[in-house]
C-alpha cells in the first residue's frame, strides 16, 4: 500500500493490488439480476414540498434498457419512461410541476446511476479508517466514488454510497441499505441527495426477479 492523501477529512490510504482493484471493479456488473422488475415508493422533496409517488420498473441490463411508470396515489400516471442507453430515449408527461429536461437530468440520471453504471476506464483504489474500499476515477471536473463495505468473513464487500464530488465537495451521492440481514443482495432502501439540483429522493423498494 501506499501512502495517500487526506480526502474529505478522512484518510485515504491506496491500494495497489491489481486483482483486488480488479475484481471491485466489475463488480458493479454484477449488483442486479441481468433482468427484472421492482416496485419503487418515493418521497421527493424538491424546494421545499414533499410528492409521494410509485414507480413501477423494468430493468434490462444486458440491453441497458429502463422502462419506468411513475403514478401518484390515486394511480393516475404522472410520467413513463423508455430508455435504451446510446438508442432511445423517449419521456411523456402528464404533470405541470415536472419537467422533461429536469426528469432528464435527475431522474433518468438516477436510474441510469443506479442500474446501469459500468466499470470505470482507469480507478484508482483506496482504503479509508473503517475498512471501506473507494474505487475512485476523477471524470472531467467530477470525482466518482464508488465505496463499499466489508460484510463479514470470508471478506466480502458490498456497494454501500456512490459519491460525486467537484473540488473536494459533494454534490451528489447515494446511499444504499440493505435492511438488518447481512446477506441481503439488494437494497431495501436509496437515499439520493443531489446539492446542485436541490433535491433528495427517499425510496422504499420491492423486488420482482
């Protein structure tokens, strides 16, 4: 290992161990079933109001593929979605308060953060005070961050936030729970927080694989 630099008030110290830096990185291949659907509570909180919704899910890994129906309460459709990455890309609104730019650059964002992301060109690896691993790899002017978690014995790690930083400051993260079972495979619940959109997103999810 060797000796790193202090990054957000916390140490970092870098791991050089190729295979390690490796096989952390392709995980993120792996964190989902190649397809499946899952059901999605949401609380929003955009400048200062709180909108309840669900959105209902289709993933398609293989084909980077997202469909998405988001509904209010009463089941009317506030908008769908229908993303194949570097394909389509088709938004149809029927809410005033939303946006097709803003749904652009949050939510199709975030789905895309969450489901799709791949392994990055070049990371470096880093190990912090409490025994996470950082993949980091800094693109443009933004910092990613992916941080895992050690999960118990044999060593395992499991995605735990993602983090974008800008100047050594974050302006977007997401943190992933997996409720009290330590052996869950996916998240019971997302927090996102995006600073610069100024907006935070609660989700409460269930799995149909």
């Amino acid at each position: 290992m060797d000796a790193g630099c202090s990054l957000h008030k916390t140490q970092y110290i870098q791991i050089t161990h190729q295979k390690l830096k490796n096989d952390i990185n392709k995980s993120i291949t792996s964190l989902y079933p190649d397809r499946f659907k899952a059901l999605h509570r949401v609380i929003l909180t955009l400048s200062g109001k709180n909108y309840v919704l669900d959105g209902y899910l289709f993933i398609d890994r293989p084909n980077r593929e997202i469909k998405l129906i988001a509904q209010n309460d009463l089941g009317g459709i506030i908008f769908d979605i229908h993303f194949i990455k570097n394909i389509k890309k088709t938004i149809n609104i029927n809410a005033n308060m939303l946006k097709k730019n803003w749904l652009e650059k949050s939510v199709l964002r975030d789905l895309e953060t969450l489901y799709l992301k791949e392994p990055f060109p070049s990371p470096t690896l880093f190990s912090d005070e409490h025994g996470n691993l950082i993949l980091s790899e800094k693109q443009g002017q933004i910092t990613q961050e992916l941080i895992y978690k050690q999960i118990n014995r044999p060593i395992k790690y499991r995605l735990n936030k993602i983090r974008y930083l800008k100047n050594k400051k974050s302006i977007y993260t997401v943190n992933l729970e997996y409720g009290t079972n330590p052996d869950n495979l996916y998240p019971e619940q997302i927090l996102i927080k995006d600073a610069k959109m100024k907006y935070n997103l609660q989700i409460t999810i269930r799995y149909f694989m």
